[in-house]
C-alpha cells in the first residue's frame, strides 16, 4: 500500500476543476462574483467539493439541511440544489451583508424559495434547533475555534444515517503542527471523530481536505 497519493499538480487541480459537474451559469456567476472581492475569495467552497456536496445531500435523500457559515451562498446552492422534493436548508451566517449576498444569489439560481438564512452566531441558531435527531444532512465551514461546539449541536440532531461534512480538516496543512487557537481546535476535533461511538467516519483529501461523519446510533 502506498501512503502517497497522487500529487495535484496546478493543471491537475484545474482539470479536476473543469469536471466538476453541474456547474451552470447561475454557480459561475457566484463563482465570478465571489472571485472580485480578491483574497475573500478563498473562503468559498472549491467547485469540485460543492459538486460533491450535492450528490452526497441527493444520496442520503436529504429534506432537512444546515450550512453553518454561508458567504456567497456557493455551498448553499449546491445543497439546495440536492435536497429531495418538500425539503429546507437552513443557513447559519454571522454577517449580514454576506447573508444579503447568499440571499441575492440563491434566489438568482432558482433555490431561494427552499432556503433560510439565519444572521448571527452560528451556536445561538443551533443551540435554538429542536433537540431531535431530525437532520439529513450538515455542512459545516464557519469558524474553526466554534467547530468543536458545531460538532456536538450538529451530531446531536442527526437522525440516524444522517451525514455531517466537515470542510478544512487540513487547515492548508497545519493540522500536522497546530499553533493557532483555530487550528489547534481542527486537530483536537481531528482526533476526537475517530473515536465518537455514534459515528463513523472518513477524511477525503479533497481541496482543504474533508472529513464525513454518519450518524450510527445513539
Ligand atoms: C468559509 S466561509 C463559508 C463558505 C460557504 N460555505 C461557501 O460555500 O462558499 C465562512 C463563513 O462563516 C461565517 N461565520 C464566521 N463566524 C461565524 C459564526 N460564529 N456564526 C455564523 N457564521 C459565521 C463567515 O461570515 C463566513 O461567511
């Protein structure tokens, strides 16, 4: 067994760029859009993940959906995209103005009718949630310190076969040697899913690297 993967090269990374599914003239014109406000830009969901995000919320025949941290509203179309017949997202984001943006943007794509957008501190909206396990599918890409909170709140309510996405596990690589508070919280959630007895899991080496958490049990 090998333990190195191929190496993605800046033209194999834009050839997996150019077959990403689906990506339509509503997505593009995010993708244009979001690419104007210069280094923000890196904070937007890769193509190619947000692709994958879809077909993972068809998969599990999501109705019920979170994103917590919003922006562009990238991700959030991709999701909104999957959902099954009747279903909701529900979009967790901090500032207003990118909730104004998400919400031009999905509306834009032809999903706005299926999604909510709540404007404050991710934690205050979850915690307000049903205690229930009644969530399908979670997205989670906001505020790295908040992860390990996300992750409780989120675990919780995940009805049984429900999946979790966890986006930036490799915090560009520093996971390896955390030091900052954001990345020593990754790492120390890293470590944690591994071990969660109501979960099974998988990280993907995909973009900033990608953990999925499915819910088992209890
Ligand atoms: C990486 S971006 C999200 C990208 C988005 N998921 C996409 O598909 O392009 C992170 C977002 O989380 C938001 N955020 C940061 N802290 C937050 C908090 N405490 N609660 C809710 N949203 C937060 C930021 O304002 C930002 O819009």
């Amino acid at each position: 067994m090998s333990l190195e993967p191929t190496p993605i090269s800046t033209e194999l990374a834009q050839y997996i760029l150019d077959h990403a599914g689906g990506r339509d003239d509503a997505l593009r014109q995010v993708e244009d859009q979001t690419a104007e406000l210069g280094f923000l830009a890196i904070m937007q969901t890769a193509p190619e993940q947000a692709a994958f995000l879809e077909m993972l919320v068809r998969l599990v025949g999501a109705k019920q959906a979170v994103e917590v941290g919003t922006f562009t509203g990238y991700g959030a179309i991709r999701i909104a995209r999957g959902l099954a017949e009747g279903g909701s997202l529900l979009c967790c984001e901090l500032d207003p103005d990118w909730a104004a943006t998400a919400r031009e943007n999905l509306d834009a794509a032809g999903v706005g009718d299926r999604v909510e957008i709540r404007i404050g501190p991710a934690m205050e909206t979850l915690k307000a949630l049903p205690d229930q396990p009644t969530i399908d599918f979670a997205y989670l890409d906001a505020d790295k310190t908040g992860y390990p909170n996300y992750y409780e709140e989120l675990v919780s309510r995940l009805r049984p076969g429900g999946l979790l996405a966890i986006d930036n596990v490799f915090m560009g690589g520093a996971v390896l040697g955390p030091e900052d508070e954001g990345t020593v919280a990754m790492a120390g959630l890293n470590d944690r899913i591994p071990e969660d007895e109501r979960v099974d899991s998988v990280m993907l080496g995909m973009a900033d690297g990608l953990t999925l958490v499915r819910r088992t049990s209890d």
